[in-house]
C-alpha cells in the first residue's frame, strides 16, 4: 500500500513526458550523471522553493538566503548535466524535441530521482506510512469488486 502511495504522489509531482529514444537516452545520462547527494539537492531545492507558498510558509522558517543557496546548488547541477556531462544527448533531445525539451526532461528525471533518493530513507518511508492509518481500505477495496 505504502508503495502505490508514494507512486501516485510522484505521479502528481512529475510533469509527464512523451517517450523517446533521446528522451530516454538523455534520461540515462542524468541518472548514470547525478550522485545520491545531487539528488539530495535537489529534493532540498523543491522543498524550499515550496515553502515560500501561502499554505506551507507557516511550517517553513526557510530564508530568502537558504533559498538562494539551495538555487545556486541546483543552478550548477543543471548547468554541469546539460552543458558538460549530457551534452550529446541534450543537443539530440533540442533537435527532436524543440530547445525546452531538454529542461523539462530534466526537470522530470531529476525529480523522479529525487524523490526514490528521500523514499530510500527510513524516516522519511515511516513518516510516509502514517497516511496508512488515514486511509479507509474498506472503501478502496470495495472499489475492485464493484462492476
């Protein structure tokens, strides 16, 4: 259950993409190019960038310079995975796909990745399984019987 879970909150944060050889080619490279810290980072750099939002901002204290930090990070990881590390494959993703092609597939990849790297953490899979307690099964289940 924990499983389908976190898959249908991945599912809502990951803008879809359209399925590609230089989609899935430059897909590769971001995962065999980014390290667990980089994925890290990145998590960090969506969780701050969400705290400024009206309804999450009064459980943040996140500044405008932890903001900053966290963007520079992530700034340089973009750049060094689409000017230096993935270059090939973001020049034939551009060319297939248009020039912003390359960005939201990184945006995807990376987010996807991002999440699996916080999920593998213990703390973070427990605190994800309270929701369990939350959830009326019954109905849920009741659901796969109906015609």
């Amino acid at each position: 259950m924990l499983k389908t879970i976190v898959l249908l909150l991945a599912a809502l944060t990951v803008t879809p993409s359209f399925a590609s050889s230089d989609s899935e080619a430059l897909s590769q490279c971001f995962a065999d190019n980014t390290t667990g810290k980089d994925r890290k980072d990145l998590a960090r750099w969506v969780f701050v960038a969400m705290s400024v939002h009206p309804e999450i901002r009064d459980i943040s204290n996140v500044t405008p310079k932890v903001i900053d930090d966290a963007s520079k990070v992530v700034g340089a990881l973009f750049t060094r995975l689409l000017t230096q590390s993935c270059q090939k494959e973001v020049r034939a993703a551009m060319q297939s796909g248009g020039s912003s092609a390359p960005l939201q597939e990184a945006g995807r990849v990376l987010g996807e990745l991002a999440m699996k790297e916080l999920m593998a953490d213990r703390n973070v899979a427990a605190s994800f399984s309270v929701l369990n307690k939350y959830v009326d099964m019954d109905k849920l289940n009741a659901l796969g019987r109906q015609p």
